[in-house]
C-alpha cells in the first residue's frame, strides 16, 4: 500500500477517536431531544424579566409554554407554540404552526413562522441563540 494512503487512513482514524473531533450536528439528534425540558433562563435583547416555561418534544413535534410579566405590564403574560422540529447542522428549525399568546391583557395568534436558533447540547443542557440575540436555556427534567 502506498505509504500515504497508510498515513491519510491513520490520521483519519486519529481524528475520528479524537474526543470532541465530532460536531454538534453529529452528536445532536431528534430522539436526544425527546422529552420534557424545564426553561431555566430567557435572555432578551431588552433585557425583559424572567419567565417559566416547559418544552415538551416527541416523534418530531414540540410544544411550548413560557410566562412572564413584560417590562411595563402589571400583569403576567403567556405564549405558547407547537409544531414541528427539525436539526439540521448547527440549527434546530422549529416549525411553528400554531402560536397562541395573551400579552397586555388580550389574546391573540400569531401566523405560523419558522425560527432556526444555533444551539449547544450537553446531554441535560440546550442552550439556543435567535438572531434577535434571544437566548433561552432548557434544561432536561424526564
């Protein structure tokens, strides 16, 4: 065999049991995710208060929950989404087909969108970061 066909097959091999050598995308997947998650934090960019929520994820649908009492609100406030899920590379897209809110004292809903935050997973932890510089952390409670 040629001597660098040996060393690009072991140089392979080194970085392929390399721990960490892995993507998130590798190490994620949509069963990992299956479960209850409890919200432990929800940073905004206008630095609202703290909210609580509950996530609950099986076969690829997800549902939602989280209440907080806005900036200026004396009343607390609640959201709710469900819909579909997906983790594509260092994204999970969340599908949302229904979106239910009462904020201000009103309900209302919201069309259906979809939101692709980046995110980090440690096995209890999920961190995801929105492009309107959201941050939100879940941690597992099944």
């Amino acid at each position: 065999m040629n001597p660098l066909n040996v060393l690009g097959i072991a140089v392979g091999a080194i970085i392929a049991a390399t721990p960490g050598a892995n993507t998130q995308a590798d190490e994620l997947t949509t069963a990992e995710l299956e479960g209850a998650w409890e919200l432990v934090s929800y940073e905004t960019a206008d630095d609202q208060p703290p909210a609580a929520g509950l996530q609950l994820v099986q076969d690829g649908h997800f549902s939602i929950i989280y209440q907080t009492t806005f900036t200026g609100q004396d009343e607390p406030s609640a959201r709710s989404h469900a819909g579909t899920y997906r983790v594509e590379g260092d994204h999970i897209t969340y599908d949302v087909s229904y979106w239910v809110q009462h904020v201000n004292g009103e309900g209302s809903l919201v069309p259906a969108t979809s939101v692709s935050p980046t995110y980090e997973y440690d096995g209890s932890n999920l961190k995801l970061a929105f492009g309107s510089g959201s941050k939100q952390h879940w941690r597992r409670i099944d």
